[in-house]
C-alpha cells in the first residue's frame, strides 16, 4: 500500500487516590491514528552475463551487497535528515521534535549535556545520539564541576555512559557548529 495507520497515543490513563469504600473515577488512554507514507528505494544495476559466468567471485552477492550498503546509507541518512519528501521525515526535520540550546554556539558543554536530561519527562529510557566526530573531538574531553569526564567507558554487560546515559553514534548527525544540533537525546525504541 502507499500508506500505514498505526495506533498513536494521544493521552494516558490518569488514576487517583480513593478511601476504603468510595469508587474509581473512569479513565481511558486515548489514541488517535498516525498517517505513514510509504517510501521506496530503488536502484538499476547492469552487468554482463559473462562477467556472471565468468568472475571469480559471485558478481550477485557483490552487487547485491553493494546496493545493501547503498540502501543503509540512503535510510539512515532519511531517518535523521529527511524532509518527508519521498523519503522519511527525520529527527531533525520534524516539528515534533524540540530543540534545547546549550548556550555556547558553536561548543558543547559539560552542563547543558547534563541540563537536557530535565527537559524530557520521566518514564523514557533515554540515548544520546551523535557521529563520531562529535563524540571524539568534542564530548570525549568534557569534564563536570568535579573534573570527572563525562565519557565513562562501560565494564561488562554496562554499556559506555554519557552524563550517566548511553550512546549511540549516527553517521548522518550533524557536526558541532553553530546553528547545528549535533546531538539528539530521546528514547528510540519508543519512537
């Protein structure tokens, strides 16, 4: 089909305290429906059936491969940065999304990575999300009030921390600079 509904929650149940004998107020979550336009990705690829035949190698699995790596590319670049248009709407491009400015221009800091935290509600498992670069040159360094980096390498099962959250790096984030939003911090499984 050319587009999705799926089930959106629009509000939650609200419940109350009640005495030994009194009776419970009625409440219901609400959900409303969220349109999803189905997008595609295609791509044509010639080759010979000699090259077939005679490769050494399976030219199939190499081109099929090759258009794998294509297509994950194409996504995670929509996902972040798609503008709805054929493609995705991404993280940065939605409406839905609010922004929260660190005060620094073109830096982060150590307390803003700390401050957005508060500015979500409670009940998500929250990520940070940034690329490689950002992590690397920026928030590896930063230290809080107590000289202690931000950056805590994970032990075991524990994953790698930010400011006490984990991570994960999109390739398609924007670097840190002025006017950019170089790091989103959400919960994505729950997006």
């Amino acid at each position: 089909t050319k587009e999705i509904e799926i089930p959106k929650r629009t509000s939650l149940v609200s419940g109350g305290w009640v005495g030994e004998l009194d009776t419970a107020n009625s409440s219901n979550s609400s959900y409303g429906m969220e349109k999803i336009t189905v997008n595609k990705m295609m791509v044509y690829s010639d080759i010979s059936v000699e090259m077939l035949q005679d490769s050494a190698f399976n030219m199939r699995q190499e081109i099929s491969a090759d258009i794998a790596d294509d297509f994950a590319k194409l996504e995670g670049n929509a996902f972040i940065n798609g503008n709805g248009v054929k493609k995705p709407e991404g993280l940065l491009f939605s409406a839905d999304v609010s922004e929260y400015n660190s005060g620094a221009a073109a830096a982060l800091t150590a307390d803003s990575l700390f401050e957005i935290q508060g500015e979500l509600k409670a009940g998500y498992n929250l990520s940070y999300m940034m690329n490689r670069k950002t992590l690397n040159q920026h928030v590896r360094t930063l230290k809080d009030s107590n000289g202690q980096y931000l950056l805590q390498l994970g032990l075991g099962a524990l994953p790698n921390s930010i400011a006490g959250l984990p991570y994960v790096l999109a390739n398609d984030m924007p670097n840190v600079a002025a006017n950019a939003f170089p790091i989103l911090l959400g919960d994505y499984r729950k997006a």
